[in-house]
C-alpha cells in the first residue's frame, strides 16, 4: 500500500504553526491565566489545580498529565495527529519554563477573556494542522468520531469538571465564575478557527478506485461508489461520495491529492444528515 507522506514544505509549514501555538499557549497560561489564579480547563486545568494546591511547576505536570492521554489518542486516532501532539505538549512545557509567570493584566476579566482568547486560538490552530494541545483536545477528538456533537461544546463540557475539581478543593466560587469565562471564550474560539461543526458533503472523481479505497475506508465515515461518464472525453470513472465533518475535510484534501493529483473534488456544505452518519465496523 503506498504511505501517504507530507512533503518537506508540509513539514516546515506545520512545524511553525504548531510552534506558534505552543507559543500562544504558553503566553496564555503564564501571563494571564496563572498570575490570576485561574484555570483554562482540560488537562492543562488539572495540572493548574494540582501546582496552586501544592505550589509544584504547572508546566511540568501538564507534561506528567498529558502521557496517558498521549497513549490513549495513539491506538484511537492514530500516529500522525499524536506524533504533532507530542511535540506540541513538549513544547509548550519547554516555553512555559521560558516564558515568566507574570500578569499581563491585572483585572480578572480581562485576564479571563484574553487568556480564553489565547488559549483557543492555540488549541484551533494546532487542530486544524492535524495535531493539538494534548489534554482534552484530544479526548473531544476521539468522542467527535463516535458522536455526532460540536468540538468545542465538548472540549467546554469536559472543562466543566475541571471547574467542579476547582471549586471543591478551593471553595473560590468567584474565580470558579471567571474561570468558566476563559473556558467559554476559548471554546468559541476552538469552533471559528477549527470546525464551525458544518458537515460537507464530497464528491471525488478519480482512476485510482481501488487506492483510494483503501485509505479513505480506514476513517469511521461511509463511502458510496457511483459510476460516471465524461460528457466530454466519454471516459468512464468511478465517482466517490462521502460525508465528513468540516475538522475531517483538511485530511481528506491531503489523502486524495497524495493518492491522485488529478482527482477531480467536489466539496458542497451539507445542510443535514438522515440516517447512520458514523460507519457501523462489523465484528
């Protein structure tokens, strides 16, 4: 079977982006969550609880927290998006030993919205290169896959009980609030920038069937084969149609110009699906 490998200019393209977001990340919690004593929710949330109880190096323990989750994204979503993960959470551990712990903003709300803003700008462009931040990211990945519900009102939903840990072990229903501020904001963020949860309807006209095929039929999402003719060379080929999600579609567009660079692609919003939208594996 042919792999489907990035070229050099892929590489370096995804290698800046995913060091930008790790950038942002790392500014948002150092220099506007942190300082407030704030939480921006998922596996980062955790460790920032963890550091402001027991005062240990929250950078650190986002690093120890995100390992089994790591694990876990590695047998569910496969090797390529981890392998960006990886290097996005080391990274932003390493800048967060670079970057100082110092409040850019004093009042709490601007700290919340802007440290949301950051965060979520860090989290939608590191999926949107087919990597993360690690974390929750990656849990909300797995579960978009097998459930049909918006990225980002998930990645929030799970954060919500990061901000139930915080209030439990803190009693601070007030940073609690401000907290739940950051994490709506980079929610919103997560689904301009990454998905704005529209499903796309595409049809790929194509000679490599068979190739195709058997790349594309490894994803949880059904394919139908419809037979054409050209009008006007009066060639036949074979027509695929399926149905992704627009957080899908980058990878797609990837798989098919790899596999055939003269596929002809159709790519159309789709307004609903009726019906089995996930594709059942038989046992």
């Amino acid at each position: 079977m042919r792999k489907l490998m990035l070229s050099k200019k892929q590489i370096v393209f995804r290698f800046i982006m995913m060091t930008i977001s790790s950038l942002l990340l790392s500014f948002g919690f150092n220099m506007l969550l942190i300082p407030l004593q704030l939480l921006s929710g998922g596996i980062s949330g955790v460790a920032m609880v963890i550091g402001y109880i027991t005062h240990s190096n929250i950078g650190w323990l986002y690093l120890l927290l995100n390992l089994p989750v790591l694990i876990w994204g590695w047998f569910a979503l496969g090797k390529q998006i981890i392998i960006w993960s990886v290097f996005s959470v080391a990274t932003s551990t390493l800048f967060m030993q670079l970057i100082p712990v110092y409040p850019l903003a004093h009042d709490v709300l601007l700290g919340a919205v802007y440290g949301g803003i950051a965060v979520g700008l860090a989290s939608g462009i590191a999926l949107r290169c087919g990597g993360s931040t690690g974390g929750f990211d990656i849990v909300a990945s797995i579960v978009t896959l097998k459930k049909d519900l918006p990225l980002g009102v998930i990645l929030s939903s799970l954060n919500g009980l990061v901000i139930a840990l915080h209030i439990i072990f803190t009693h601070d229903f007030e940073l609690a609030m401000y907290s739940l501020v950051s994490i709506f904001v980079g929610g919103k963020i997560v689904d301009v920038i990454h998905i704005k949860h529209l499903k796309v309807t595409v049809f790929i006209i194509t000679t490599e069937t068979e190739e195709m095929l058997k790349h594309l039929l490894n994803h949880p999402r059904g394919i139908t084969i419809i037979k054409t003719r050209g009008a006007f060379t009066s060639s036949d080929r074979d027509m695929l149609m399926t149905v992704r999600t627009r957080y899908e579609l980058a990878e797609l567009k990837k798989q098919v110009q790899s596999i055939d660079q003269h596929a002809f692609v159709n790519i159309v919003e789709t307004v609903g699906v009726i019906g089995q939208f996930r594709k059942i594996r038989e046992n």
